[in-house]
C-alpha cells in the first residue's frame, strides 16, 4: 500500500498537464462558436416593401430593413404546394413569391452589423375579414 500511493500520485501529476491543456482547448471552441455565431433576434411587424434581395418591416416602435438571400427560410400556408409548382415549372424561388406588402410577418434575424440578414420569414394566416353589417329591416 505504501507503494501504490506515490505510484499513483506520480500518474496523477503527469497527467495533469493533459487534462488541464484539454478544458482550455474546450474553453476557446466555446468561445470561438460564440463570438463566429451572432445572436438571433426575433421581431413581428406588418411587411411595407418586398423586393428580391431585402424586406422592409414596419412593427409598433420601430422599423426594419433586412436582407434576404438563398439561406433566408420562409414559412408561409400553402408555401410547399408554391415551391413544388415553381420548381417543376424550373423558376427561381424568390422572396416575392411567399410575401407580399401588407402581409403580417415574423422575422428573426442575424445583427451583422451594418446590416441585418433574415435568417426565418414567418408570414402569419390573414386574419379573417369582419363581417359587413347590414342594416336590419
């Protein structure tokens, strides 16, 4: 016993150095992933021009610009039905196609400084329109 217990203190001091290099490796892959990945954000609004490559939202306290490219999602009702018409007529698929002005969206979206990228369009069902009330005779 005697002999295993500075034996096994030895292992455990030339093994230190190992574990220890191995969290800071850790340490800067979290930190790395943080700093490459900008937080995402998230806001609703009421959509005011709609053109290839941006959108324009319009919410209650401000309004946004963001631009839209191939890795921009949109989710839209009847959205799929859309896609598999364009791509079997072969057009290009195009913000304009799911989203128009008016509709209510949510948008999240990438800070990447001086500007902002639509990482998910969320356009929201229509509302239904109110009944007109006609004069009771």
């Amino acid at each position: 016993m005697k002999r295993v217990l500075p034996l096994l203190l030895g292992v455990l001091l030339i093994a230190a150095p190992g574990f220890a290099q191995a969290k800071k490796s850790e340490g800067k892959k979290s930190e790395a992933k943080s700093a490459k990945a900008p937080k995402a954000e998230s806001v609703t609004g009421k959509v005011t021009a709609v053109t290839a490559d941006s959108l324009a939202v319009k919410g209650k306290a401000a309004d946004w610009t963001f631009t839209v490219d191939k890795a921009t999602t949109v989710v839209a009702k009847g959205g799929s039905h859309k896609m598999a018409e364009l791509n079997a007529d072969k057009k290009p698929t195009v913000i304009t196609e799911f989203v128009s002005v008016g509709d209510d969206v949510t948008v999240k979206y990438h800070d990447m400084g001086a500007t902002k990228h639509a990482a998910t369009v969320t356009v929201k069902a229509p509302s239904a329109a109110p009944a007109k009330k006609g004069k009771k005779k």
